[in-house]
C-alpha cells in the first residue's frame, strides 16, 4: 500500500474492513484503485486464500 495508515503493506494483507471503507469512499484513481478493487472483491467473496500462499513464497 503506498499511502495511508496502511502504508508499506502488501495489498492483501489489508483488512477487509478497510478496503470496505475505500470502497464506500471511491477507489483512487489508476493501477492502484483497481488493484485495491480487485483485492477487495477476492477478500469480500472468501476467494483470497489461494493468494495468501504465494504472499509467503516471497
């Protein structure tokens, strides 16, 4: 994430609860907005799990 409270976290690892609030709020323009649109849709549907394998691969 390169801003905000969450910033220097990997995407994923951002809590569902915030990227709701983005959400709400109106995703920031770019490749960021639809990357954290993205993550917010895998996470909200309980489809991210698979993703957190290749996080720890890192």
């Amino acid at each position: 994430m390169p801003f905000g409270k969450h910033s220097g976290q990997a995407l994923l690892t951002l809590p569902l609860g915030y990227l709701c609030w983005l959400e709400r709020q109106g995703w920031p323009s770019g490749e960021i907005g639809a990357e954290l649109a993205l993550i917010y849709e895998l996470k909200h549907n309980g489809v991210a799990e698979p993703l957190y394998r290749l996080l720890a691969r890192r």
